[in-house]
C-alpha cells in the first residue's frame, strides 16, 4: 500500500479555475482510498466548509489551507504588479486564524469584483501572519516558476530561502508536480537542486483542478469564460493535457519512481497538520451584563418579565402558572447548551428596534419557544397553541438554534443590520454568502458563447431553458432541441449540452444572502474569511448559511418582508391622518370584516392569502377564527399538495367525509387538522408517539427527509420508525400510512410554529385593509415592487372597495402616496373652487364623479362599501423615471411657495430634466399649472353636462403641458426669448385611449375607467359577461368572459394545468386551461394581454372558474403592465 | 418640376438591390440628365423642359406631367419593373407621393397638402431634412407625445411654436411636411466603366487567343482607372462557357496597381492554374476602383522587390508548387504539434519592438537545441516495455531513410491533446529517446518518437541536432 496524500487540490470554488465540486474531490479521495486530501482554493477557504463536512461524513481528513496572491514587487524583482500565488497549508488553529485574516486583508481594501493582480496581499503581510502555516515552493504559478523563468536559478534560490526566513526551515516544501509537461520538468530539476542546496524536503502534488478526467473540458470552458474568449480563439490559454485530476497514490509514486521522498513527505506532512474545521474556534458574543448578573440570571429575569404581560390569563391565553412549567424547561436546556448569549443578543436587536419603532417579528421555528414569545421575538404563543420547542432546539441534534427575524424591507432593514454592525464591529459580524452558481439561461449562454454559437443559436439555446415550474413529461431534451430547430447529433449542439449540464450547479461567483448574519466573539476574521459585499457597508463571509449551520456558526435572519414595511407605514398613516393608534399586538381577535373578505376571498393585497390559489381555496376554508388562517397559510404549499392532503382536510370541514385518524393515538396530534397532517410539529408529534421517539430524534427524522434528504439515511430513519411502531403495537397498514405521509411531507412542510407567525401578519394586513383601507393602499403602492399584484390591480381593487384614488399632480402630491381627508374639498363642486376643478375635471372631457374617478356605475363592486373618509393620493414614485431626488425636490420647494406655472417650476427646478418634465406632463401632473387651453372647457359632473365658462378654470390638458414642457426645457435663443405665447396650444387634447396608453406608460396605473371597460359595449354584444356576473351564474353553464391577463400559473403540482386570472372592470375572473388545450393556444396564451375564454363555468363551494374550451386574442392595443407569470 | 420613380417592393421580380437601383436610375436617365439616387428604391429626376418633348402646344401642366409619368410607368413596366411614379413641384411631395400612392400620382404646385396632408405622420421622410437618426428620433417622440398623427397635424402648428420647441430642425421638418422643403438633387454622375466585357463571335478554346482577348480588355480598364487618377486591388474575371456555366476567378491584389501587362500576366497564370472546362464564349474583366499607392522609399532603406514583380513571381510559384504551398508559415497558437497555416506573403517591414512570437521565444537559453522535424512523420514500430518504449525501427514514406534500433536511454511520455470540441480531437505522447544505431559506425541518433494515443501509431517525429 502505497501512502500519497494530494495536498495541493481546488475546487470550483476558485471561480472558474477549478471544476468540480469539493465533494466530487472527496469522493474521488475516498474511492483512490487515500486517507486524507488539502483544499486550496485561491484567495479564499470557499469551498473548505463543504470539503471539511464532505470528508467528515466519510471518514477523511480534510486539510484546509489557500492559494494566496502575493505581491511580488518588493522581491528582488521589480516588475509592477507582479502577483505569485503561494500555496499555504494551515498546520494548527493558529495558522488557520493567520489564514483567515490574511484573505479577509488582501480581499477587503480592494472593492468586489476586483480584477486579478488587484487583490493581493503585501511580502510583509505575508510574514507577520506566517504562524501556523506551511508554505508550498507552488506549481507552474508557483514563487520558483516564476524567477527560474525570469532569473534563473539564483533568482529562484533567492526567493526560496526568504520563504524559509518568514515561515521557517522545517515549514518549506519543494514541491514538485509532474503533468508530462517537458518545461515543467525542466523546472523540477532546478527546484530538486535548489532543494537540495537549502535542505528543503520536497513534496509531490498533482496541482488538482479536477477530480476527474473528464472535467478537464469543464475547466477548459472556466478558462474561455474567466478570460472573454472561445475555445476555438483560446489557443494556449487552455490546458495542454487532461493530467490534473486526484490520481491515485499508486498513479503518483510511478510517476515520482525516482524520488520517493517525495511521495513520503506528503503523508508526513498531513500528520503534521493538525487543524481541521472541526477545531474552528468560533464563539457566538457574549452578551454584556452587570458584574452582580450572569448571562443565565439576566435571561431568566427578561424572560420572566415578558412572561408575566403576555401569560395573563386573558382572552384565552394561558396563565402564567401554565406557561412556566415550560418556559423553566425551554431555560434549562438553553442553560445546558450555553446559548443564553444567542438569545440576548437577538433579544438585543429586538429591544433596538422597539426603541426605534422599527416593526419586528420572529417567524420560522423560533415561534416554537415560549421564551422567545416571553421576550418578545416572536408574536406567537407556543403554549396556547401547543407548538413543541424541539422543532426548534433540542440537545439530541447538537445543532444551534437559528432565529429569523422579519423586518420592514429597505431602510428599517439596513437600520437593524448596521446596528448589528455598530455593536460587534466590522470584522465581528458579516453577512452570510450566497454562492451563486451556474444554472438556467446564464449557463446556457456562457457555455454556448464559450462554444463560439452565433448570438441567434445563442438565444435559441438559451430559451431552451424553461421558466416554467411544471415540465411536460414528453418534454424530452431532445425534443426541446428539435422544436428549437436544433440537431442534437450536431457535435457542436451534442458538447453545448453535455457541458451545460456539466456546469450545472457549479459556482460562479459569491453573492450576499438576503438577510442572514453571524456574529462572533471576538473577531470574526479570524474565524472565516471577510469580504466587501457589493453593497456599501456591507460585509460578508465567505460561506453560505448553510455552511455556516453546519459548521456550527450562529447566525440570525434580518430578512426584509415588504408586508412589514406596508404594515409599519399603514400604521403610521392611521396614526398621522386618521388620529388613531393601531395596536398589532392587541387587534380584535375575531373581526367579522377580516372573516367576511377572507371566506369571499377579497384578499388582493393581503399578506400570504391573496395569490390565486390561495384565493380558490378561501371560500372552500371559509375562515372563522384565527387558526383557520394558520391552517389556510399552511395548507396552499407543494407538501400538502404533493401529498394529497388538501382535499381531504376541505372535505373533512366541509363534513363531506368522517374525521378518521391512521391510529387511534394520533387523535390528539391531529385533532385540531381534522386527522390530515399539515404541519411539520405534527410530524414530530406523531414519531414521538407512535414510535416512542424524543423530540430532538424526531425533528432528527424530519431532517432526514428534508431537503438534504439521502437514500441511506432516509431508510436507517425508518428502520428506526417502524421498530418504534410495532413495538407501540401499530398495524403494518397504518405503519405504511404513516410513514407515507411522513416521507411526502417533509420535504415541503410548514413548521406550525411559522404559520402561525405568518398568518398573524396575514391578519393584520387584513385587518388593515378592511378598516383603513386608504391607508393600507398607500402604503403598499410605497413599497412597490411586492405581493402578487402589479399595482394596476391593487389599484382597481381598491376603487371597487369605493376608495377614491386621485392623480398624480405636482402641485399636491407628495413623493409617496398620501391620503387625504375628504373635507379638504373634495366633496364636491362649489366647496374649493380649485380642487373641484382639478379633480371633477381633468381638462380632457373625461366623464368623472365629483371625487376625482370615473363614473361608471355599472362597474362598482356589487356588495355596497362604507364610503371611505380618506381618499388616496397618488404620489410621485408612481411616475416610472422621475428620480426620487428630483420628486422629493419638487414637493420641498412647492412647500416654499406655490408654483405658478410650468415655467416657474422649471425656473426653481433647473435639475429636473427634460424627460422627467415630459413624464410628468404625458401622466397629467402638471395639468394644474398648464395654460388655459383656447377651447371652452366642458365638464361632466354626474348627470349635469355644462361649461366651466368664466369659472377661473387654470387646468388645462395634458397636450398643452406637453406643449408647454418642451417650450420651457429648451433655450429658447435671442429671438424667441421675449415672445410671450398665449391661448394655450394648438394641439388637440389626449384621446380616452390616449390617456389610458399615457398612463400606463407612464405610472403603469389608470386612476380612469379599466381598459376592458372601455371594450364593454362591443363585449356585451359578443355575450361576453363580466367577472363578478360569474357568481350568479349556474354551475356547468357555457359562458365566455374577457379580460386583462394579470397572472398566468404552471405549478409544478398541477399536472400541467394552466390557470389563468382575467381581470376588468368589476373583478377577476378564473380561469383553468387543460394540458391539450394550453398545447393547443400556447402562443395566445402566452403572448397575448387580453384574451377572450369561453368555457364551462365551475361553481363549486363558492369557488368560480372557467374551464376553458376556446381562447381567441383580444386586439386591445394599450401599454401592458405586465403580468405575474408562472410562479 | 420633379419626377419620382419608386420602384415597388416584389419580392417575386427577382431583381436585387442593386440591380434594381441601377434599372431605375437609367430608366430616368432616359428622362433626364439630372437624376438623383435618393434611396435604393427611389431616384427623382428633374424634368424641367421635358415638356418640349411630353406637351403639345398650349397643353396644361397637369396633362403632359402625367403624360410623362405614364411613360415612366410604361418604360418601367417594360424592363419588368413594378414602379410608383408621382410629378411634383418639390422633390421631396414628389418622394412622399411616389413612396405612398400606387401607381402614377400628378400633384400641382399648391395642392400639396390638400393631397399628402393625411398622410401618417410616421410616413414623413426625417432624412429628406437632413436631420441625424438621434435628432429624429427625439423630434418623433414630441410628435407622438403631442398628438400628431398627420402631415397636416404638423404643418397647421405654428412656425414660432415649431421653431422655439424642436429648433431648426423642427421647421426644416414642418416645411417637409408643408411641401415647402427646399433642397438640391444630389446628381448621379454617369457611371465609368470599370467593366470590360466582350461577345465572341467564336468560342476560345485555347491560351493565345484569349490572351489576346484579355489583353485587350485590360489596356481599356487600366486607361478608366487611369482616367479617374484610380488603381485597383481586385480584378474579376468572369467567363461565360460554351455549356452555359460561368467560369469565375478572382485575384486580390496586394496593392493597388493599373499596370495591363501585370495584370494579363497575373490572368494568365491563374488560368493556366485552373482552366476553364469548356471553351469560352464570353468574357468580362471587372476591377473595384481604389486609389493607388503613394508610397515614398527612404534614401538608405535597401530596395525591395517591385509589388508587381513580386506578384507575378508569387504567381508563378504558385502555378508551379499549387497555391495553398505558397506564403508565409504562420504559427497557430494552440498546442497541436506542428500546427500552422501559410498566409499571404507580404513584404512589410516592422520594426516595432517586442512583436516576436512567444512561441519561437526561447525560454531557457540553457536548453537550446536544434531539431530536424520529419515531414511527414515517419511511421514506426517500437517496441514497449512497461509501457516506455525499448526499440524502433521506422523509415520515411519513400523508404530512403530509415531507422532502426535499441533505446538505450528514453525521456518521457510528454503529453498533450486538445480540440476536444472538434470533430480532430488529438492526444499524443511524446518520447526523446537515444537510439543505438544498429549500423556500425554510425553514432547513436537522440529522436523524438511519439504515439498518437486515438489510432496508437507511433511515429518518428524528427532528431534533435
């Protein structure tokens, strides 16, 4: 048995300088039966996270270490931004600390993205952080290659022993590495002499950039794509041979026959390096308490005071005797676990955002423990509602806990993360990566690119690669080549596919997570390596959060929810405009409103419960009582689904079917879900007590059929499960339903706990919609892009709830959307002479009511509302292209003084530019301050037609303001510039359409009649109905229905269906298209905006669609807003 | 007044661009010396005083104007052309209405805008203004925004309105609009023959007679060239061959020359190198016009070789070796042994630094050594033992060399592929072996063998000095 041990190895994650993954390395290790491999990626330990878990799974050692870029300028030679790249070797924890501060120095003064030879650390750098670290004489990049090329040997012996003088005699080694290469022969040759010279042991590696043969071709792709050319162009660049893949030891020493030392130091230096990630070192902060205080005592205090407010014994929670019991069980193994720390400081940054009014709220496992409701992380009570705590932590699993924190998305959010910064320092917390890798239409590209394809075959290729979520099974590859007109006997196409899935998944460049943060006494630079995220401010560590998991780093979740921004802002309106205080935490628990809209499913808008499949499932649940909205939160996943629990639990509530349980002591489990599993607790539950496991060994089962679940690991589990079982005397069927229903459902459960939290903003959101809704609708057209409507239909949902929504109008909006009272003066005619005109007339013969909107009475909701006191003001972000710096400049100085005309706005706002002009023109925002227009103005109000006449009418039509608009933005010259223009303009006003197209060009909303409303007559004589006609039709009757398409699905649990919503002037209308039809009207289907259906009406529970039969393109030619397609 | 001709848009007439823009233009030449090409499908012609020859005594405008358009129209239709053709006072009404109205349109000075004011807006020519792409595009983009949709809607506006917001521009644009556009025809000059072409009354089978031919043709070219001060850099010859096919040759200079007897020089050889297949009935000498050569030769630069002389002799060798023999060797970069190609040869002289190839470079001035490369490679038979080679025995393809031996002493597999993505994919393994030299006497000679690892062959690839 030969010993070898490569020691020099990278992966993909050296970003296109190595092409297989950490694992497939380790894999290849374990195969070649070699006992232990090094890592060393260049600049960075990316990939050493997975390399150290991959190995520890099978038994290897996993050295850890990096190639580093090193200035070579104040070497001997003087060449400019000369960079050598050093392979270093982490020995002990030292090293390995040295390692990390190293890369975090060298990577954070350069910005991201830096390109190569800026990144580099300095010679001295290199020697104060040389402890703990052996060095690599390198390969072909290697210090010596470099100077035998250009000095010769003196040269390379010169820097052979200054590395010997900063890492010392025994923590150099020549290596050698031999890839059948004649000038790299001829190099070893001169290191085997310099070696001998210096006493230096030599090393054999293999220099591995792949673990096999084969990914040389992938490697070679990686180096077309990291230098911008093709392979045909690429000449040199590429790799003369395919030689440097893990060989086998055997491979080696026939290889370095001659010097077996060679071989043998390699296994002599791996029981040298010590360190492995097991020994990371990594301590979450200790959180700062009074001398006369522990961490522990602190903890129990908060807890306990929190626990006393909300276990009151009040409106049905529990009393404080109740929840104690668990709160000293919950406190006692945080104590044994040492994470009194972790749930200060989280309770820390919760207590920040309180005192900054920053909304805040634990969702996922967390709201599983009752300390975290005591301390005020979570919003919901795990005792009352019976969660169990070890989904969330357990001393079996031997893993942290991981707390997620919901926060107002944009600047709330950064507010806290800064925060976090601020108090552990820059190089104590960071961000977590996100490693973004090669997939979809990108790879497609590269690839194709790399392979020299046309840019049309390109896009041809690249279109290949489907967004939609549910795959036809006859969807061969080779028939998606065919239909795309490609031949995949073609050589070229042939290689294009195989190396596009060879890339697959492979990393291409490190991004930053969304929300995840970790944090560590003392510095966290010596713990992992830091980088400059691409955005200002930010840090991050070179692992992603699930690696930081695994390695056993805490880290806590700021994730922005645009609904939490919505809510905080509503919340603010209220408090502003309507003088109120809203209280989250104590709405009416039953508000017959929030009940009454969710069981119409009225929920556009309405966080979690307004996407389409949400809104067909809502009159089935009917809601009655806050669970029912947990439940509804849960039950529209892919796990339920998948696992055909939904019709079931309908069924059940419906009372179609018996509430059966698989075994008699499931009852109490599944009790509350009517015998369906829906939530992951219930899983745990239901192993704890049909199989006798403990909590931690059940949420141990949960994870084996996660998401990382394996074949091996998945069977051990239920193995384990079945004994359990049968010892508890279950029968084999209802063993087999069980385990069914566990193996489906894992995968894509919904922790209760996390329902639970989502649904209470479900609610609030709800609630707020229902009682304020000017408010809410301002607030969410601010926090643009979010939910699942463009705001084109928030808009129109919320004019059918009677909201009166005005335009956009420099002389009043603000930069936001606002609301205003209804006193102001827009009662009516005759209250405020020029807010009447400018919202019963906007100048163009547009019939409107005497609020601003359009008439159209046919068209209102048909369940009558409560007039709203507010009305909603559309604010300047609405305007697509007006910056924000110029809108909020536009309302500062109109708060100085009025603005007169188009001409003074310009003249007091030199920055605002010719196309913002324009833009603000064409939406009809400075309508106000245009010239009055020489023709006599007519308004309609209600069923009185008449002119403005003497009336001091200022509005004036868009045309003119456009006219008006490019007067001013241009220099007029010396012969124009004192002629004054009067009468206003020649131009003809905008057309109904006009408009309309204006305005969704240019806000991408209509405060105006809805385009289908402007199609109704001819619709009505095609016997189109409207949606909200639908519910007092028959079910199965044929019918044929129109509309806007704002949302088109394919979801992959839906057997290729395709459901469509339709949406005019009175609602949305639904649509459902079969598998041979969709093939059939594809290119309608898809392409088009305004379809006409005609199909069975389904009338089913209360639940309304069309099952198309026909679809026929509507010609509508206005601006598309787009629609939400195939999610 | 002005005539436009718009030849109609068929894709069935099978006309190209070209050959239907110069129908068009000598179809108005017919008409009138004073033609402008203004697009590949339009010319307008200036029919001033045309009326001497389309009116009879005291005949209105309006009757011999259309008179003469019909004639277009008739000449047209007769060279199988499909053409719109409008008379106008301005050229640019009579652009517009030729462009939009089918078949033959007469509008009197006046009635521009009664007749092109519904005309979309989007149909107003923004290059008949001379306004830039960029320009135009933001004046389109006002209009759109203001609402005009017509030649009318823009020319009602007010000149002050137009002038303060679009500019200059703006009203060169209305006054297009208005019919009241003022500009030049951009005159075609008439076309110089830069194509010689003659009918044989009996078709050439043989070198002399074509040469005379060919001589012929050429002194009338290089004469034009010479003519407009002009050399060219390609000569096409087109033959038209008894069968009916067309024999097509063409040589590219390397610098612009008009010297008849180079070129015939020049012909000759490329057709002694490829000849035609049957005899020839017809033949055509084409040279694209370019301006010649200035050159200006130093006093102690030592002369080179005439390019003229230097052409005729590359010529000649390649006559003599085939034309893909003949040229400079250039490197590929690539690791494929002996990859290169042959480009043109040309006699520059660099001397800029730093220029030389990297891979020629010599890396180690230590290891310098000659190597005598085998073209082709001699196949041999070696002799392996655990998997290095032990003996050989090869010899090249006519069997005058060979070799034959023990390995005393071998250095190697140096490996490499590439072009895993071709259909040639290689991949070799290379060996510097010491062969014993079994003939006695003879030294022992270090060679460099290699296996090409797809077909497992080996090869004597050359010796090392």
């Amino acid at each position: 048995m030969i010993d070898y041990i490569e020691l020099h190895a990278r992966s993909a994650f050296s970003f296109l300088e190595g092409a297989s993954t950490p694992e497939e390395l380790i894999a290849v290790c374990s195969e070649l039966k070699m006992p232990a491999m090094a890592l060393l990626d260049r600049d960075g330990v990316y990939g050493a996270a997975r390399f150290h878990l991959a190995s520890k799974k099978i038994g290897i050692k996993a050295h850890i270490g990096a190639e580093v870029s090193v200035q070579s300028t104040t070497f001997e030679d003087q060449r400019p931004k000369q960079v050598i790249s050093i392979p270093l070797l982490v020995r002990n924890r030292t090293g390995y600390q040295n390692l990390c501060r190293l890369i975090t120095l060298m990577k954070m003064r350069v910005p991201k993205h830096a390109k190569p030879g800026e990144c580099s650390v300095t010679p001295d750098e290199l020697a104060a952080h040389a402890q703990g670290l052996v060095c690599l004489t390198g390969g072909s990049n290697g210090l010596l290659a470099k100077d035998f090329h250009h000095r010769g040997h003196r040269g390379a012996q010169r820097n052979a022993e200054w590395l010997i003088d900063i890492f010392g005699k025994g923590n150099v080694y020549a290596e050698l590495q031999r890839h059948f290469n004649r000038d790299e022969e001829a190099r070893n040759h001169a290191v085997i002499e310099i070696a001998r010279r210096l006493k230096l042991p030599l090393l054999a590696t293999n220099g591995v950039c792949y673990a096999t043969r084969r990914q040389r071709q992938v490697a070679d792709v990686f180096t077309c794509i990291r230098n911008h050319v093709r392979l045909e162009t690429a000449g040199r660049l590429l790799s003369m041979n395919s030689e440097r893949f893990v060989k086998s030891p055997k491979e080696m020493a026939q290889l370095f026959a001659d010097l077996p030392e060679a071989i043998a130091n390699t296994t002599e230096l791996s029981s040298r390096l010590e360190f492995t990630l097991q020994d990371l070192g990594y301590e979450f902060p200790k959180y700062p308490v009074s001398p006369d205080e522990t961490m522990t005592s602190f903890l129990r205090r908060r807890t306990y005071e929190g626990a006393r407010l909300r276990y009151d014994g009040r409106n049905g929670s529990p009393t404080f005797e109740r929840a104690q019991k668990q709160i000293e069980h919950e406190l006692a193994l945080i104590e044994k676990l040492k994470l009194e720390g972790y749930f200060l400081i989280v309770w820390d940054i919760i207590q920040f955002c309180k005192r900054n009014g920053i909304l805040v709220q634990g969702r996922g496992s967390a709201a599983n423990s009752a300390v975290c409701y005591s301390l005020g992380i979570t919003a919901v009570d795990p005792v009352g509602m019976e969660l169990l705590f070890e989904r969330f932590l357990s001393e079996e699993r031997g893993e942290w806990p991981d707390i997620d924190l919901d926060l107002p998305s944009g600047d709330q959010r950064e507010r806290a993360i800064q925060y976090v910064y601020e108090r552990y320092g820059k190089l104590g917390a960071a961000m977590t990566a996100n490693v973004i890798t090669y997939r979809g239409r990108s790879a497609a590209r590269e690839v194709g690119k790399v392979l020299g394809f046309d840019d049309e075959t390109l896009g041809r290729l690249s279109s290949l690669v489907h967004t939609w979520e549910w795959k036809d099974p006859k969807d061969t590859t080779e028939r998606q080549f065919k239909d795309a007109g490609l031949d995949l006997r073609d050589r070229r196409i042939r290689k294009f596919f195989q190396l596009y899935l060879a890339v697959q998944d492979l990393p291409r460049h490190l991004g930053q997570h969304s929300g995840g943060m970790v944090i560590c006494q003392g510095q966290l630079d010596s713990v992992v390596p830091l980088e400059p995220a691409a955005m200002p401010g930010r840090v991050v560590v070179q692992w992603d959060k699930e690696d930081c998991a695994d390695l056993g780093i805490i880290k806590v979740d700021l994730l922005g929810l645009g609904m939490m921004a919505v809510i905080e802002e509503t919340i603010q309106i209220i408090r502003d405009d309507y003088g109120e205080e809203v209280d989250l935490a104590h709405l009416p628990p039953d508000d017959p409103a929030v009940y009454s809209a969710l069981q119409q499913a009225d929920t556009i808008g309405m966080f979690q419960i307004e996407s389409r499949a949400q809104m067909s499932c809502l009159p089935r649940l009917r809601p009655r009582k806050f669970y029912d909205i947990v439940v509804q939160v849960a039950i529209i996943r892919p796990g339920p689904i998948v696992g055909n629990m939904v019709h079931p639990y309908l069924n059940r509530r419906l009372g179609r079917e018996p509430v059966k349980y698989s075994h008699p002591s499931l009852e109490s489990v599944l009790k509350r879900t009517l015998g369906v599993p829906l939530f992951q607790e219930q899983l745990l539950k239901m192993a704890m007590i049909c199989a006798g496991f403990s909590g931690g060994a059940a949420e141990e089962l949960r994870r084996a059929f996660g998401f990382k679940r394996s074949e091996a690991r998945m069977k051990e589990v239920e193995v384990k499960l079945r004994q359990g079982m049968t010892r508890n005397g279950i029968s084999a069927k209802a063993q087999d339903e069980i385990v069914q229903s566990i193996t489906s459902f894992a995968l894509y459960g919904f922790p209760e706990s996390h329902a639970a939290s989502f649904a209470l903003i479900a609610y609030a959101s709800a609630y707020l919609k229902c009682h304020y809704l000017a408010a809410f609708t301002a607030a969410t057209l601010n926090n643009q892009p979010m939910g699942f409507y463009q705001p084109f239909t928030i808009i129109k949902d919320a004019q059918r709830h009677g909201l009166k929504v005005l335009p956009v109008d420099v002389t009043r909006s603000n930069w936001e959307c606002t609301i205003e009272s209804e006193g102001i003066g827009c009662r009516g005619l005759g209250v405020e002479s020029k807010r009447v005109v400018h919202s019963v007339w906007d100048g163009e013969g547009e019939i409107v009511n005497n609020e601003g909107d359009f008439v159209d009475s046919k068209n209102l909701h048909p369940t009558p509302h409560t007039p709203h006191p507010f009305s909603l003001h559309l604010g300047l972000l609405c305007v697509k292209g007006l910056r924000e710096e110029a809108g909020r400049a536009i309302v500062s100085a109109r708060a100085q003084r009025p603005f007169t005309s188009i001409d003074d706005l310009h003249y007091r706002l030199p920055e605002l530019r010719k196309d913002e002009l324009r833009k603000l023109a064409a939406v009809g925002a400075l309508n106000p301050l245009g010239a009055r227009a020489s023709r006599p103005l007519v308004f309609i109000n209600h069923n009185h037609v008449g002119h403005i006449g003497g009336r001091d009418a200022r509005a004036s039509t868009r045309r003119d303001a456009l006219w008006q608009v490019e007067r001013v933005s241009r220099d007029a010259g010396p012969l124009y510039e004192r002629l004054e223009e009067g009468g206003g303009s020649p131009l003809m006003p905008m057309t109904l359409n006009e408009r309309l197209n204006a305005d969704l060009r240019g806000t991408g909303i209509t405060i105006g009649r809805h385009p289908m409303a402007h199609q109704r007559e001819s619709l009505n004589k095609m016997n189109v109905a409207r949606a909200a006609d639908l519910k007092n039709m028959r079910n199965g009757v044929s019918v044929k229905v129109a509309g806007w398409v704002i949302v088109r699905q394919r979801p992959g649990t839906a057997k290729g269906f395709v459901f469509l919503s339709l949406e005019d002037e009175t609602g949305i209308a639904n649509i459902i298209v079969r598998p041979q039809l969709f093939e059939r009207y594809r290119m309608e289907l898809v392409n088009y905006p305004f379809l006409l259906i005609e199909g069975a009406l389904q009338h089913q529970d209360n639940v309304i669609s069309v099952k198309a039969r026909r679809v026929e393109p509507l010609n509508i030619k206005i601006e598309s807003t787009g629609s939400h397609d195939f999610h | 007044m002005f005539a436009c001709i718009y030849g109609q848009v068929s894709p069935k007439d099978g006309f190209s661009d070209d050959a239907k823009q110069a129908l068009l233009i000598d179809l108005a030449f017919t008409f009138s010396p004073l033609v402008e090409r203004t697009f590949v499908d339009t010319v307008v012609l200036d029919i001033s005083g045309d009326e001497l020859l389309f009116s009879s005594q005291n005949q209105a405008e309006v009757n011999w104007t259309r008179g003469l358009g019909d004639e277009i129209a008739r000449r047209a239709a007769e060279s199988g052309l499909k053409v719109n053709v409008s008379v106008a006072a301005n050229p640019d009404v009579a652009i517009h209405a030729a462009r939009t109205f089918k078949g033959v349109t007469v509008i009197p000075a006046g009635a521009e805008l009664s007749q092109l004011g519904n005309l979309s807006i989007k149909l107003l020519d923004y290059s008949l203004a001379e306004i830039d792409e960029k320009k135009a595009e933001e004046i389109g983009e006002t209009l759109v925004l203001w609402g005009i949709r017509t030649f009318i809607d823009f020319a009602e506006l007010p000149l002050a309105g137009v002038a303060q917001r679009l500019g200059q521009e703006g009203v060169r644009l209305q006054k297009l609009a208005q019919g009241k556009s003022e500009r030049q025809l951009v005159l075609v000059q008439p076309p110089v023959g830069f194509e010689q072409s003659i009918e044989l009354e009996h078709p050439i089978a043989e070198l002399e007679p074509l040469s005379f031919m060919l001589s012929r043709l050429l002194n009338q070219l290089c004469a034009n060239l010479n003519a407009q001060a002009l050399a060219t850099n390609e000569l096409r010859l087109r033959l038209r061959l008894e069968d009916k096919t067309e024999h097509e040759r063409t040589i590219t200079l390397p610098v612009p020359m008009r010297n008849p007897k180079t070129f015939l020089r020049l012909l000759l050889f490329d057709i002694e190198a490829q000849p035609p297949q049957t005899a020839i009935t017809s033949v055509t000498i084409a040279a694209e016009p370019v301006k010649p050569r200035i050159s200006q030769t130093g006093l102690f630069i030592p002369l080179a070789p005439e390019p003229e002389k230097l052409e005729v002799t590359l010529a000649r060798l390649a006559k003599l070796v085939g034309a893909n023999n003949v040229g400079s060797p250039e490197l590929l970069d690539t690791y494929r042994p002996d990859a290169f190609r042959m480009k043109r040869f040309k006699l520059t002289v660099t001397h800029k630094k730093g220029t030389s190839n990297p891979q020629s470079a010599i890396r180690n001035p230590q290891c310098l050594m000659g190597f005598r490369m085998f073209r082709p490679s001699w196949r041999a038979e070696v002799q392996t033992l655990h998997g290095e080679p032990v003996r050989v025995a090869a010899r090249n393809t006519d069997a005058s060399s060979a070799m034959r031996g023990k390995i005393v002493c071998a250095s190697g597999p140096w490996r490499s592929s590439g072009d895993w993505w071709r259909a040639d994919v290689w991949a070799r393994d290379e060996w510097d072996v010491v062969v014993a030299n079994s003939n006695s006497g003879q030294s022992d000679v270090l060679c460099r063998l290699y296996r090409n690892l797809a077909s497992e062959e080996w090869f004597v690839e050359g010796v090392y000095d």
